[in-house]
C-alpha cells in the first residue's frame, strides 16, 4: 500500500493491489485483541491515508493474489495474477493475465546476521539474535538491537537502541528515557507481530516457480539450474550448492538471494540456528584483494601485487 500510493502521487496508473493472504489471515492478524492497537494510534492513521488513496483512485484491492509470473521481452509488458490458498500456493484455473509496465513485489525482509552468528549469539527459530529485556544476547558483553532481534521497523529499532545503550554503559534500563524506551519496544513489537501474524510469509511460495525463474539475480542463476545442481550432487547444503550453480557468488554475496536459496534448499520448516544457513561466512563483507594489497605495511612487501589483483572488481576472497 505505501508502494501504490507513492505511485499514484507521481501520476502512475495503478491497476492493482494484490495481497497474497487471505482475509481470515488478516482479520486473525489484526483484529486479535484490538484494544491493543490503541498505542499504535499513528499506525492506524498511515494506514488509513493509504486507502483514502486506493479508495479515490479507484484502484482495486484484492486479498488472497499474487504476482506469480511477470512476462515481457527486455522490460515487463504483462503479469500473471493468480489466487491463493491458505499456505499462498496458486490456485489452479484462477489465474489470469494482466497488461503492466512495472510490478513491485515486496516479501518482507530478513535480518542480517553474519556478525551476531560469528559473535556466537544464540538465534531463536525464526532466525532472530536471542535478547532479554535489556537487550543482552546470550554473549557475555554483547547487546543487540534492531533488525537481528526482530523485524519491527525504526519505531523497535530505536526503543531498543536505546535500552541497549543504557546497558551497556552500565545505566539502570528501569528508569527514565530507558524505562520509556521499554514501553513504546513493547508497543513496536506487539504492533510488529500483528503484520507477521497478517502478512507473514507461508511455504506455499515455492509453487510459483518456474525452471526459468532467476534465484541469484547477481549470477543469473535460475531455479531449474538449482534443482539440477541439487540432483546432480545430491546436496542440499548451502555452501556446496553456491559453488556449483554460483547462486549466492555475485557481488552481494547472497544479501539478496541467500534466505530464498536457504528456504528452497532445506525447507521452509528448517529453522533454527542448526539450519542451513547462507550467514556462516569467515568475512563479513568481501575484500578485493587490490585493497589488501594497498594496505600500508610496517614491513618491505618482498614482491609486488599482481596487475589482476590489483585492478577494481578483482578476486574477492
């Protein structure tokens, strides 16, 4: 919806709204316990202002769809819309083609956890850094907060901050900006779990793709070459699937693609710290060797950098 309104303010044509979860999803989402949303007052604002826009633009909004195919030759010129069950599998025989120039999908987000993983943090099965109430992780002397802990946007990411500073200065997170800081995490998150609870992502996504469809979008690796992979080798592990069909090897280093190669590779179901996971990495970010090579030495290099290393976009390692 925030998406569709911004476009309407420039002068787009929005032909349509498509929600994959049904309404009962919705309304056990969002109408569990409504007294609730009283402390996410500006929320319910925002979102009303969203649909004054659809509603005075005329613009359809369908619960249950999805995008589940998008068609054209160099740019899109047409999408295929299809209805959805419980777990947002297609329903078979409901879809039906749609004339678009643009279509901008959203699948909510995942946390990055390289650093939390190779700090030893404990994740719970979601995926998520384990925090107590002072944001502590299971690592001695080591505070989280934001997105690793939970996705529940700026609101959660700056209460929690905030707790996690005070502690870890050695302030008393009981008390003051701290104490108040506590009360609107608490009313971030709760507000942050109705979208999961609304909008949340089901398994049935899997069912929408094709052989042709692109997984790693900085490699081009398709999903059929994934699955190939997979029978060929027989393995399902994360690591040995990258190097093979190169899904996950471009230069996001799988930031991008890596939870929906994990997903596809292990399940949806697979979660948890022992699962498969593309987050395991000995650098947090790659290093072109040129760089490491300019790096100022308090010794005499005994040879000098290759012309390959040394030139931008290189070998990382």
């Amino acid at each position: 919806m925030p998406v569709a309104s911004s476009l309407l303010q420039t002068g787009a044509d929005v032909v349509g709204v498509h929600e994959a979860s049904r309404l009962g999803s919705l309304a056990r989402g969002w109408l569990n316990r409504p007294w609730e949303l009283a402390g996410a007052a500006g929320k319910a604002g925002e979102l009303a202002g969203y649909v004054r826009d659809l509603a005075r633009h005329r613009v359809p909004w369908r619960p249950g769809e999805a995008v589940v195919a998008a068609h054209g030759d160099g740019r899109v010129e047409a999408v295929t819309v299809a209805r959805l069950d419980e777990r947002w599998a297609p329903v078979a025989g409901t879809e039906r083609l749609v004339e678009a120039d643009a279509v901008c999908v959203s699948h909510g987000f995942t946390p990055r956890l390289e650093l939390a993983i190779a700090a030893g943090c404990d994740l719970t099965p979601g995926r998520f850094v384990v925090v107590d109430d002072t944001q502590a992780t299971s690592v001695p002397g080591v505070w989280a907060a934001g997105e690793v802990t939970g996705i529940g946007g700026a609101d959660a990411a700056l209460a929690e901050g905030t707790v996690a500073g005070t502690a870890a200065a050695g302030g008393d997170t009981g008390t003051g900006a701290a104490r108040a800081a506590g009360r609107a995490r608490t009313r971030a998150r709760g507000f942050a779990a109705r979208i999961e609870a609304a909008h949340g992502i089901r398994g049935g996504w899997t069912g929408w793709l094709r052989d042709d469809t692109v997984v790693c979008r900085c490699e081009e690796t398709t999903y059929g070459r994934v699955r190939e992979v997979v029978e060929l080798t027989g393995s399902h592990e994360p690591r040995s699937v990258k190097l093979t069909s190169r899904a996950g090897l471009g230069p996001c280093q799988a930031r991008m693609c890596g939870r929906t190669l994990q997903e596809l590779l292990a399940g949806p179901e697979a979660t948890g710290a022992a699962a498969p996971t593309v987050d395991r990495r000995p650098f947090v970010v790659p290093v072109r060797l040129g760089d490491l090579a300019g790096l100022p030495s308090t010794s005499r290099p005994t040879a000098s950098p290759t012309a390959s290393a040394s030139q931008p976009g290189g070998d990382r390692t």
